[in-house]
C-alpha cells in the first residue's frame, strides 16, 4: 500500500482530508466469495486505471477532483466477516460524522454490510438503490449472516430497499422479496417506464450500491459472477443522472470488481462509472 497515494493522482493539496469534500475508502476484501475469486484486486485496479484517465467530464463540463478527493486505503485483514463488517461500519460512519461525501470501493459485496448499516444511522428515511444482478437477500450463507450472498439482507430489513437489474436469485430469496420495488431484467427490457418506476419508490435521501455485474458482462465482464441480460452503459448513466438530480443522494459504494491479466477494460469501466457518479453529484457545484 502506497500511503502517499492520492486518487487518480490528483495534486496532492487537493487530496488531503481537511481540504476535501470526497472521501474514497478502498476495502480489498474477498473472504466470502464463492466462485469467481478475485475482487481483493478490484480497488489496485480500479486506482490504477483512473490514474490513467481524463479528468474532464465533457458531459457536466466539470473536473469534480476540484472538490477534493481524500484516499483512505484499508489492508481488509481481517479474521473473521463480522470483524469487517463492525470494522467498515465504525469507519464510514467516522468519516460521516466528519460532513464528507463518502464513497467505497471493494471488494465483494459483503462489505455493504457494514456501509449501508453507517449510513442508515447517518441518514433519515434511506433508500438504499441496489444495481445488481443478484438478489442477495439470503438471511445466511456457509453458515455466516456476513456472506456476499446475504449483502442486501439487512438493507431489506432496515431499509427501503429498491433493486434494479436483478436476473438471478434462489427461491430461498422469494419470501424476502419486495415485489413493489424490484425491477427484474425482463421486465425492464419491456418496460420503457422502469427508470421513473424505480425513482418513484424512492425516499428522498438516497444510498446506491453498485454491483458491477449489474451490467451487462459485454460492457464489464470482470465481475466475479457474470449473468448475461444486464444493463448497458448509457442506460445506467442516464438512470443515474435522474437519480442525482431528484434525489439527495448521500453515497454511495462499487463493489466486485474482479481485474483479469490483460484486461483494463473492466477496470477502466469502473474507474469511469465512479468518476461519472462524483460528476453528476457534484454538477451543481462546480468550482
């Protein structure tokens, strides 16, 4: 780990945390995954490929680093799930209390757990917007409630949950569905309302949980569960876009990312996804 690292190279004035609005935690966890392995090399990726990329949103005519971006890079060491879940918790919900924009990069999705359970005590009414292929609504899994496969579990108990994308699940999961607010692959294929759909199930104040296998593995095949039918890259933009613009959005986490040799497509993906959603959080306030 490089501790004089700053995100995608920023000059280091505007990486420092007092001088930051933006606060990027990387957990490199992959404890609970169980099949592809690989997303402990997702946030080294994801950094490395946004050092390589332009800082300029042509869309939003905005270089959002402006507003300052503070690197916080954890070793994920941990022995058991629930020490990283009580140990994400305690430090988002640190970085919360200090009025920072907070924003995480795993890692398997498991380390939502412990995010969406700071933000929810942060953050009144919260939505949490899940993009995902996976349902991940098992109670618990290889005996452990802190399983990747239980990720949104909790945020469906605690939480207004609303899942977009979902194409793959088990029938354990059907009883802890929300039908009112899951918004299956199929159905948005024939649906060109879906989007306003989904934002109206929202509350106003809202967390999104990216699953980077919600899109479809044409657009980002690095993902350590692929499931064909997903979504494509202006679609997700443009969805975003409409969920910046109409709701509070407090922050949000990406999660899965599983780089390959030879294959900075994936990686330059997420870094691009995660610098799209600062921009369109941040429009408003372009320095």
């Amino acid at each position: 780990m490089n501790n004089n690292r700053t995100y995608a190279g920023i000059p280091s004035e505007k990486a420092t945390l007092d001088k930051s609005q933006i606060v990027l935690i990387t957990i490199p966890y992959d404890a609970t995954s169980t099949w592809g392995k690989g997303a402990d090399k997702g946030p080294e990726a994801f950094l490395d490929a946004s050092e390589n990329m332009e800082l300029y949103d042509i869309e939003t005519k905005t270089e959002v680093y402006r507003q300052g971006v503070f690197l916080s890079q954890l070793s994920a060491d941990y022995e058991t799930p629930d020490e990283m879940v009580t140990d994400v918790h305690y430090i988002v919900k640190n970085f919360i209390h200090k009025n920072k924009f907070v924003t995480i990069f795993g890692g398997e999705h498991s380390i939502s757990i412990g995010t969406i359970r700071a933000f929810n005590e942060c953050f009144d009414n919260l939505t949490v917007l899940q993009i995902d292929a996976h349902a991940d609504l098992r109670a618990e899994y290889d005996g452990s409630p802190y399983n990747h496969a239980c990720a949104m579990h909790e945020a469906n108990e605690t939480t207004n949950l609303v899942q977009v994308g979902i194409r793959s699940m088990d029938e354990s999961e059907r009883k802890y569905i929300n039908a009112e607010n899951v918004f299956f692959a199929h159905q948005m294929v024939e649906d060109e309302y879906w989007a306003d759909k989904a934002l109206e199930c929202m509350t106003e104040n809202v967390f999104i949980t990216f699953d980077l296998d919600g899109f479809d593995p044409s657009v980002l095949p690095a993902t350590g569960t692929p499931e064909p039918g997903g979504l494509h890259w202006y679609e997700t933009l443009a969805f975003l876009k409409k969920v910046f613009e109409t709701k509070n959005v407090v922050g949000f986490d990406i999660v899965e990312l599983c780089p390959g040799e030879n294959d900075n497509v994936s990686s330059f993906a997420a870094a691009k996804l995660y610098y799209k959603m600062l921009s369109y959080k941040f429009q408003d306030k372009w320095i």
